[in-house]
C-alpha cells in the first residue's frame, strides 16, 4: 500500500487525512497535465522557418505527407465504424 494509504487507515482524524490525500493527488495530476501540455506543444508546433529552398522544398514535403496520412487513417476510422455499426465485416 502506498504511503498516503497507511496514513489514512491509521489517522484518528481520517476527513483530514482524506483531504492530504487528495489534495497530494491533486498535485500530481497537475504536475503530469502540465508535462502532458508541454508535449502536446511541442508534438503541434509549426515548422521552424526554412532557411534555403531545399528546406523549404522539405517542409512543403513533410507537411503534403502528413496530411495524406491523417487522411488515410481517417478513412480507416470511418471504415470500421461503418463495419461494426452495419453489423457486416468488410474483407481485407
């Protein structure tokens, strides 16, 4: 058991414990949706400005790819709903 556990099945006041723990808890998932934040930032920033025309040509490039997958797995999504929502399976 953790920590916070054992000091609330063995505190007298246990309403006090409980409101440790949960304000312990409450710390951590605000530390973790921060980093988690962080990295949704970092994952959706734009591109970083081309500095020559081959750059720019890999950025264009980069970004063409990018959009086709998101549309490939899109219709990958449709497709099995469409299957599990019509109750027929679809051959692959």
């Amino acid at each position: 058991m953790s920590i916070l556990v054992n000091e609330i099945l063995s505190a007298p006041d246990s309403l006090e414990a409980l409101r440790r723990c949960r304000m312990a808890k409450r710390a951590e998932v605000d530390k973790c949706e921060a980093i988690l934040v962080d990295k949704v930032h970092k994952a959706f920033a734009p591109l970083p400005k081309a500095n020559n025309r081959m750059e720019l040509v890999m950025n264009t490039a980069m970004s063409a790819f990018n959009i086709f997958q998101g549309i490939r797995i899109g219709i990958r999504i449709v497709r099995g709903f469409k299957s599990v929502f019509s109750g027929r399976r679809r051959n692959e």
